[in-house]
C-alpha cells in the first residue's frame, strides 16, 4: 500500500524570475511470501505447521513485511538568466525491525549554465540511498544443488600445492573433472543488512557543432558504500585456499580473486572427514559438504568513466529522414573492496571479462511507411585468462520495418550480420569462449507483424 502527497507552486523571486518549490511526503507499507509447493512440507518431522524440510532436494521460501515513511523538498533557482541551480533533500526512515536501515537523509544539488545560445555546461553532486530487497533481508534458510562447483583447493594440494609451492600459474584451469561436481548449498536472508548509500558526481556539456549536429559528453564517478552482494559457492571454495595458502593458491588460480575475512569463511564452507569413508586413505582435505552464502554488505564499489554522444540529423522534402548517432561509453576503473579488512581493487585489471569500452553506430533512414536502420556495436578489448587481452568484438544488426496500416505493422530483422563469432579463450571449455559477456548466437534473422485491436 502506498500513500502519498504532493504539492508544488512558486515562492518567492531572484530578479524577478520565480523560485519554483515542491514537496512530498510518502508512507508505504510491503510485505511477501514465497511458500514452498506441499511436497517440500514435513511437519510431522519438524513438530510444526508448515514447517520446512526440504525433502525433494531443494527449495526457497521467505516472508516479511516493512514500513517507510519519506519526506522531501524540492527548490528551483534561477540565479541568473543563463544559470539555474536545482537544490533537493529527501528523509526516508524505514521501520527497526525490518533490518539496520533506520533512517537516512539524502541530498542532491545540480547547476546548468549556458554561456552561449549553443552550449551548455552542467553539474551535479548527489547522494544516494536504498534499502535492500526484501527476500535478501527475509528469505529462509532454503537449500538448493550447485552445479559445477570445482573444489580448487583438494585440486591445489592433490598437484603437490602448499604455502611455498604455487604449482604453477593459472593451472587452475586445468583441475580434472573429479574436482568438479554439483554440491549441496544452502542460503538465505540478513537482517543485518544495511541500506546501500552512495555518492555521485558529473560534469558534462552539451554543444550545437554545427547545423543539426550536436555533441554531448559527461563524466562521472559515482561511489557506493555497503552495496548488497550475494554471496557466490565458488568464490566461497577459492577464497578458502587464499586463507589456508596465501599468494600460492591465488597464483594457482592465476590471481582473479578478491581476499575476504577468513574468519567468515572458516564457518560458511563445511568440509568432512580427511580419512576416505571407503578406503581408509588419508585425504588432502576433507571433502565439501555444504557451502553457505548469503548476502552481504561490500565496503566500497566505485566507478569512473565518461559517456560521449555525436548526432546528426537531416529532414529532406522527398528523400526521407535520416539519422546518425555515435556513442561511446568509457569506464576508467572500477575499484572495489569487498570487506574493511580487504584491500581496494581496479576490477579492470584484477578479474577477467570486465568491459573497458563499448560504442555503437546507428544510422536510420525513414520515409513514409518505410523504415530501415544499420547498428554497429563494439565492445573493447578485455583481460583473459593467462594474461591474454581479447580484440575488440564488432557486430552488425540491420532492421526494416513497414508499417502498412495504422494497426498492422511489419518487421525483418538481421542480427550478427557478418557472422562473427567471440574470439577463443583455453581458459573456457566448449564452446571456448565467456558467455557471461558473448552471445552463442552467430547470424540470424526474424521477421514477423504486430497487430494492435
């Protein structure tokens, strides 16, 4: 349920021109449940009413409810007749009992200057704040199976790995499939969790080059402090071999691993016995018997980058509209640290398949009917395994569209014109590339009509 109230008007001048104000006041109450199907229920085992036992395997399940309350007021400041200043402030308190949110104050302050008909120039410095999804502050203790969890550590000692001996970089990759298999895994909610907060600044102009060409850059860095992550089962087994052999098993991994509290590890990661149940042989290590997760507050996540953008346009009286627009997103480093005993890390030169660059090209050409666009996407050159960099990747996507009546509307779509496939890493089995970033698709095509009645 959601109230709210909104009132906004002028008060006052500068010179003449008026000082525009708005206000706002919010209450609103959310609650959720996930209830398992009936065959995940035991309660004659756990003595109780729908309680949980997770007979089939696996399960999620969770349930809470929350309050908020906000307030917040608005001013708009025409200094002068080619600056404006907006100023803005927001309360939101959130009830005791739903996590460690409480209340916060968050403000914003941004200025727009035109020192030509042609240019202008902009800031802004903000702060942010978010309270937590409510299944990572509510859900239950739910189990689920894992698949593909290598056990990196038993691999690391079962190759003769130790404090002193790293076995050799980035071999990691090279783990037998015996290490790798699905594994019982358990997670669920924190109401521990604290409200993420952030701060941002920007800087930017927006300019006419030329007749129907524009241009447009910012800048921008942009803070977040106790950013809510979900705990991953095998970084939580890699982590694990940091804490018990240091700088060793991270050159065993080939080093694309954050440090972490070892002390929260030791407890999440539960292994069995180092004697072998069947052969009575001793063990590297005990077995994994479960891992836990769940989600927690990050330290400190960071990003620096700047966006341009370059357009051009042209209106003709029989040829048709077209336009050409080029954007480019650049991100400069991204640093983050996971816990305050952790260090601070540039994820662009610490972990694997983290985008520098991306643009794209989009030229469109319209007439009547008839519509036809070409869009070109380059996505920038990234670390791989082994210390490799992959090339820039460049596809190509064509789309026409007809729109033959004023409810029915066709459409032909190209994608991947030039049928380019990722580039190859021998850090990946088949298909030998990371479909986190790359799509598995070559050329295709669709086509298809939109009826609207």
């Amino acid at each position: 349920m959601l109230v709210d109230f909104t009132m906004n008007g002028e008060i006052g001048d500068i010179k003449g021109a008026p000082i525009g104000f708005a206000l706002h006041a919010e209450y609103q109450t959310q609650e959720y449940f996930i209830t398992p199907s009936a065959g995940r229920l035991d309660d004659e085992q756990f003595g109780g009413d729908n309680a949980i036992d997770f007979i089939q395997g696996s399960t999620r399940y969770g349930g809470g409810d929350r309050d908020r309350y906000s307030l917040g007021v608005e001013f708009s400041l025409p200094l002068a007749d080619n600056v404006e200043m907006g100023i803005a402030t927001r309360y939101d308190k959130y009830d005791d009992d739903s996590s460690n949110v409480g209340g916060k104050v968050s403000s914003m302050m941004n200025i727009a200057y035109r020192p030509t008909e042609d240019v202008l120039l902009r800031a802004s410095a903000s702060q942010s704040f978010r309270a937590p999804d409510m299944h990572r502050v509510y859900a239950g203790s739910s189990s689920a199976f894992y698949g593909g969890i290598t056990d990196s550590v038993a691999c690391f000692l079962d190759a003769g790995g130790s404090s002193s001996n790293s076995v050799g970089p980035g071999l990691y990759n090279l783990c037998d499939a015996q290490y790798t298999r699905t594994r019982r895994g358990f997670s669920g909610g924190n109401t521990e969790l604290y409200e993420e907060q952030g701060t941002n600044y920007s800087f930017g102009i927006v300019t006419e080059l030329a007749e129907n060409v524009s241009f447009q850059w910012d800048a921008y860095q942009m803070v977040l402090e106790e950013a809510v992550r979900s705990g991953s089962y095998q970084e939580l087994v890699h982590q694990q071999g940091v804490c018990l052999y240091g700088d060793a098993f991270l050159e065993f991994l080939d080093g694309n691993l954050p440090p972490a509290d070892c002390n929260q590890v030791s407890e999440l990661l539960v292994r069995g016995s180092t004697t072998d149940p069947i052969t009575g042989a001793a063990l590297s290590i005990g077995p994994i018997v479960s891992g836990t997760m769940y989600p927690y507050n990050q330290t400190k996540l960071e990003f620096i980058g700047h966006d341009s953008y370059l357009t051009w346009t042209k209106e003709t009286e029989n040829a048709g509209d077209f336009r050409v627009s080029l954007a480019s997103s650049t991100i400069v480093r991204v640093n983050r640290q996971e816990y305050a005993s952790s260090p601070e890390v540039d994820l662009l030169e610490y972990f694997i398949y983290e985008p520098r660059s991306q643009q794209n090209l989009t030229i469109s050409w319209s007439r009547e009917d008839h519509g036809l666009t070409l869009f070109a996407d380059r996505l920038g050159h990234m670390n791989m395994y082994r210390g490799a960099v992959s090339d820039p990747h460049i596809t190509y996507n064509m789309s026409y569209g007809y729109d033959y009546s004023p409810d029915i509307n066709l459409y032909l779509s190209v994608r991947n014109l030039t049928d380019v496939m990722p580039q190859k890493d021998g850090g990946f089995g088949y298909p030998y590339y990371y479909q986190g970033v790359f799509s598995v698709f070559g050329r295709y095509a669709s086509a298809g009509f939109n009826y609207r009645f």
